[in-house]
C-alpha cells in the first residue's frame, strides 16, 4: 500500500524518483509527488493521479536545477481524500516526509499539537507524524525520531529529510516495509524491490525500529539501542526484464504467460527421487509431526489457494484443515496450540492482516509454516519455515502467476504430508508428484484459450452480474474466477457452491444472467450438471468449463470450454487460466485500466 522511493547520490534524483514512483505505482495510484533538496532548499511537487501526471508537472514547474537527493511517493489513500494538499511529501517544519502506513492514534496526537497552537493543513495522519517529528526536533534528528515514534500506533515506513540537513536521507519502519541498498553511485530506499533492480541487485531490508541515514557516500544503520548495525545483504534472483511489461499491453497478460515457467521453478527444485523434498527450503519433516490440525490463513487470492490447498492435505494426509480469513481470524479467539501447523500464504509477505494472524499463532505456540513470493519479506521472516514460491515479480494488481505457484506448493505440502504420514504410499506419491510436473505443460496449452474466452467476454461486459458454481475443487476455483473478474471489471460477481444455489440465490438466476459453471470433478459431474440444469431453466446463459472426457448436450450452455487433457486432481490450475483470461478480456472490453483496478492496491499494509 503506497510506494516509496528516497534517494541520494550521484545521479538526477528527479529522474530516479519517478522512474522509481512508476515502477512502484501499483501500490497506490490515487496521487504522487516528489520533494528534492536543490542548493539548501527542499522544493516539493505533488498532483493527484498517476505518476505520468507528475512527471508532466515536474517538467513543468519544477526547478530545473539538477538535484541529487530527494523522496517520492504514490498513495494509496486511507485517511484524507485524494486529493494534492492530502497528497505525500508533507512538510511540517523542518522536516519533510514520506509515509507508507497508518498511524492509528493520529486524532489524540494531533489534538496534542493545537494545543500547542500547530494545526495541520491536510486531513492525513502522515502530516500529523510530520508535525509531531519536528516537535521533537532540536538539532538531533535521530533522537527526534526516536522520540516519535515512541508516540505513534500504528504502522510506518518513513523516509524523512529535513531542511538544514542538506543531502541526507533518514528511514524507519514499523509494520510496513523498507528495502535499502548503496552503489556506487549512491543510496536507494523503497518500499519494494522493484524500484531498486535498475539500479542493483544487491539490498538489504531495514529492520523494525533501526533508523537509517542515507548520504551519497554510505548507508549507516542503527539499531534502538543507538548501536551501529550491519545489515544483511540479499541478492534479487530475477533481472530487470521480470519487471517490465516485454511487450504485452498489460502486466496481468504477461504474468498470466509466465505461468508455466513459474511452475516449473517453483515444483522442479523439490523434486528429489520423484518425491517432494523441502530439504533445500530447510523445511523439516518435524513440522509435519506431532500436529492434530491445520490451519490455513491468508486474504484473498492467496487465501483462495488455501482453500484449494485444504481441500488436497484432507483427501490425500487426511488432517482436518480450516481456512480462516486473516483479518477474521485475529478477532475470533482462534483455538490453537503447539499441535496446530499455521500455515499463511502471501504474495507480498507484507499483507497487515496475514502478518498479525501469524504473530498470534506463534504467540499461542503453533508451529509456523508461510507460502511467500517476496524473499526476505516480514511474513517470510516471522515464520518459523518458509517455503518460497517462485514467480518472479507479480506486478499486475489482480493476481495470476502468484496464485498458480501457491497452489503449487500447497499441493506439495499435501503430497509431502501425505508421504510422511504414510496415507500415501512411496508409489502414490510418485505419481502423484509426476502430475504435477507436469501441470505446467497443460497450463501452457491452455495459454491458446485467449481467443476462445476473449470471444466469450464480450457478451460478459454486458451482464450487470455473473455467478460462478462449481462444487469441490472447482468451487474453490470459483471463488478465485470470480475474485479476479469483480476485481479489474468492476462486475457484480459472486462464487457459489452449485448445490447452495437452491437455497436461496437462484432467486437471482433470470434470463441472461451469466453463470460460469466449472464441472471438471468426475466425483461430482453429474451433481454439477444438474445444477447446471437448474440454473439453464431459469434462463441463465451458461458458460460451461469441463474436462476433456466429459460429453455434454449441447443444448444445455450457451458455450463450452473443453480443457486440455489433465488429471482431474489438477484441473484447478488449468481451469485458473480460463477464468484469469475472461476477466482479463472483460476488463480490456469496458476500457479499463486491467492493471491498476480503481481502489485498489498490490500490497496491503494496513489492517
Ligand atoms: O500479497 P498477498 O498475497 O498477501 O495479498 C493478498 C491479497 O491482497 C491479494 O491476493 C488480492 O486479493 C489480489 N489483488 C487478488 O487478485
């Protein structure tokens, strides 16, 4: 939530700030802006929109003295409407700041402050942190900030300049996350790797409560007791090009190609004599020991893997499995204990919710296991093992690749719980491993879907509401289709388990009404088809997804997407790119913006 970028070197600030902001913008694109030190002044430019509108006015109105330090930012608003006054840098003072986070106890803190007869001039808890750092500020800037912060609840990266400090950069966070790096040809902080991979692909993530101070020569870290620290130092595996579009028009059509690669990167190095091993991962089979329950928790795409991934660990390891939302989960008491396995899976490692579920489950004893994309990000960091998907950089909003990837590890903790527990013979999880392999291969036919599904959205475009149903498998697939197509057409859409319909929402079902219905279960095809029935009476236009060993009378949908040859235990991740494709054709169809949906944000860091 929020991009930000602070840098301080030997090159254009200007230039590497909002080159910086356009690689960071789908963390927030309701504005940006930019302050840079030129001579002794801080000069700040800052616009509602996109990062395009700002470079625009910088051209415009900016000086065009060249500057070598300066912070930028692109918001995603939470407290204060979109507009430029709400918009960050905020300068209260001598200080001017940048702010990914929220600070909860802004209202008392500001009140604090007009007592002392300073008022802010925006709606936004950011500047109420300006203004309570410059409070505090006498000539020391980090005791200032220390001093701060130790008044603020909430989360925050900052990246702070102040005026009579020319050249010089402070960070510090709490919750939201700072990645750091120095070359040579200066000092580089934001709020996420992409913004740093142009200029190297060395950094470091700055710890909660250390206070950096950036400066064109070097990158002095602190830890709270005023101890200088040495960070550890990462190294980002994907190159530049992961985070460029490569020529599609849109990022989410480029990560919904990379899904084939992205499998086989994240499957292929744990397989080990045909079984799934996580020794590499440093995994051990001790955490598969000793537990009586699951519980898996994550937000919404990766919490939809997780449902896919409970239905897999209790028909192949049979341990009862729960899928608990994270921002739900925290707030119910959750009954756990040194015998649960908490497993959270998250693309950004980052998200507020998951992040908090998973500090309550190591509080109360359970062993911890996350499913993360972001090396080295909190989530990954909190937990007790990790086991890293391989997607590369998910850029698009709506996520594809991530999505396709965590289904893949779920189904190797599935199989590797299985083997270990012994529900699974050797043989069987050979087997089953071998078809996973070779998911990647029918993802990859399914790729040549796009011509098929574009043809069907135009029709979709038009519907003011769509149902998804499927039952088993596929109704966990349906909460995903129709996660994916609301988010980025901005189409009423809801998942539903086919036989659940009847009890209430076919009431909904009238002439038109598109229902995607997924019957790819052979288990379950003949009850799937007869909702299917239920719903084609009602006058429902039927988009129907099924297996290729399925025989369906034509008459009973208006059109039918026949999958590639694949074990039914496997369809889910077939299936996914039909239905990542229909939303992304509807979203093309209404002119909308597919990688950036109104609203919202990549990486969500606040609760
Ligand atoms: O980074 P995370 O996987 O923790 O993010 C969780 C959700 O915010 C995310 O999956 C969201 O639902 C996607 N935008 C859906 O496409």
């Amino acid at each position: 939530m929020c991009g930000i970028i602070g840098y301080v070197g030997s090159s254009d600030a200007k230039k590497v700030l909002i080159d910086g902001l356009q690689t960071l913008e789908y963390r927030g694109y309701d504005s940006a802006g930019i302050s840079f030190f030129h001579e002794d002044t801080i000069e700040t430019v800052k616009t509602v929109g996109k990062v395009s509108a700002l470079r625009h006015l910088v051209k415009e109105k900016a000086t065009d003295k060249t500057s070598f330090c300066g912070i930028g930012h692109t918001r995603w608003a939470t407290h204060g409407g979109v507009s430029s006054t709400n918009s960050h840098p905020h300068t209260a003072g001598k200080v001017t700041l940048i702010h990914n986070g929220i600070i909860e106890n802004y209202q008392k803190l500001q009140a604090d402050l007009e007592e002392k007869g300073k008022k802010p001039i925006s709606q936004t808890d950011t500047e109420i942190a300006a203004m309570v750092i410059d409070d505090c500020y006498h000539g020391d800037p980090e005791s200032a900030i220390r001093e701060a912060v130790s008044k603020l609840t909430g989360a925050y990266g900052f990246c702070i300049m102040f005026s009579d400090i020319p050249e010089t950069i402070y960070a510090i966070r709490s919750g939201s996350p700072l990645v750091a790096a120095h070359t040579d040809k200066g000092s580089i902080i934001a709020s996420d790797m992409v913004a740093l991979v142009n200029h190297t692909k060395h950094y470091f993530v700055l710890k909660e409560n250390h206070i950096a101070k950036m400066t064109k020569e070097e990158i002095i870290v602190k830890n709270e007791y005023g101890e200088i620290y040495g960070p550890t130092i990462h190294h980002i595996s994907w190159d530049v090009g992961a985070a460029k579009k490569g020529g599609y028009e849109y990022f989410m059509m480029k990560e919904i190609h990379e899904q084939p690669d992205a499998l086989r990167n994240t499957i292929r190095p744990r397989l080990v004599d045909g079984l799934p091993n996580f020794e590499t991962d440093g995994v051990s089979d001790d955490i598969f020991k000793n537990i009586n329950r699951i519980v898996i928790t994550a937000c919404g795409t990766a919490m939809h893997a997780g449902l896919i991934g409970r239905n897999m660990i209790e028909r192949l390891a049979r341990i009862p499995v729960t899928v608990e939302i994270a921002s739900e989960f925290r707030y119910q008491d959750p009954i756990i204990d040194e015998h649960t396995l908490l497993i959270t899976i998250s693309q950004s490692g980052e998200t507020a919710d998951t992040l908090a579920a998973l500090k309550l489950g190591k509080e109360r004893g359970a062993k911890t296991l996350s499913v993360v994309n972001v090396k080295g990000s909190s989530i990954a960091r909190e937990s007790d093992y990790v086991l890293y998907t391989h997607a590369g950089p998910e850029i698009a909003v709506a996520s594809t690749k991530a999505y396709s990837v965590q289904l893949a590890v779920m189904y190797l903790i599935a199989f590797r719980l299985a083997y270990v527990t012994g529900t699974c013979s050797t043989e069987e999880t050979q087997k089953y491993m071998d078809s996973l392999v070779h998911v990647a291969d029918s993802v990859e036919e399914a790729l040549s879907f796009d011509n098929q599904a574009e043809n069907i959205s135009h029709r979709l475009a038009k519907a003011n509401d769509i149902f998804f149903i499927g039952r088993g498998l596929d109704y966990a697939l349906s909460c995903e289709g129709s996660l994916k197509l609301k988010e980025i057409s901005y189409i009423h859409s809801e998942a539903y388990a086919a036989g659940e319909l009847k009890h209430g929402t076919i009431s909904l079902i009238t002439d038109n009404v598109p229902v995607i219905a997924l019957a790819t279960q052979p288990d379950v095809y003949a009850k799937v088809i007869s909702n299917v029935q239920e719903v084609r009476s009602r006058g429902a236009r039927v988009i129907l997804i099924t297996d290729s060993n399925s025989s369906v009378d034509a008459s009973l949908c208006d059109h039918q997407i026949i999958l590639p040859e694949t074990d039914p235990l496997f369809t889910p991740f077939v299936s996914a790119v039909i239905l990542q494709y229909l939303a992304y054709y509807v979203s093309v169809e209404k002119g909308l913006n597919v990688d950036q949906p109104r609203n919202l944000a990549k990486s969500v860091t606040v609760e």
